[in-house]
C-alpha cells in the first residue's frame, strides 16, 4: 500500500510507503490539523497526499487544500 503524494506547486506527484507516512506521522505527533507533507523534488512546494487517513482517523484530501 502506497500513498500517492501530488505538490501543490508544479502538480508532480510521487508515491511513499503507507508505513514510511505513517512513521513520520508518529514522528511528528503534534499537529492533527494536517497530515504529513514532504518537500517537492522538483520544485521545492508542498507535496500533500492525495488521500491519506491519519492515525487518529482523520482524513485528508487534497481537494481541501487546493482551493478554488
Ligand atoms: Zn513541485
């Protein structure tokens, strides 16, 4: 199971494993208002997952994030 990551800059997209993004969730315990973000290879943007439900359950959509 993979987690399919797009940057909200130049719209590349890379998947990570479910237990790398996971991990770095645990990591980084203390923000649930957002899930885990990676930096863009290519362009230096945010990459959010294009779907991702958290630990604690909450879910994450990119939608939410792209605006209008
Ligand atoms: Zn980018």
């Amino acid at each position: 199971m993979s987690i399919n990551y797009i940057c909200l800059r130049c719209e590349w997209h890379e998947k990570f494993p479910y237990d790398a993004v996971r991990s770095f969730e645990l990591l980084d315990d203390a923000d649930q208002s957002a899930p885990p973000q990676f930096v863009c290879g290519v362009c230096g943007g945010t990459m959010y997952p294009e779907y991702y439900k958290g630990v604690q359950g909450n879910e994450y959509r990119i939608d939410n994030v792209r605006g209008e």
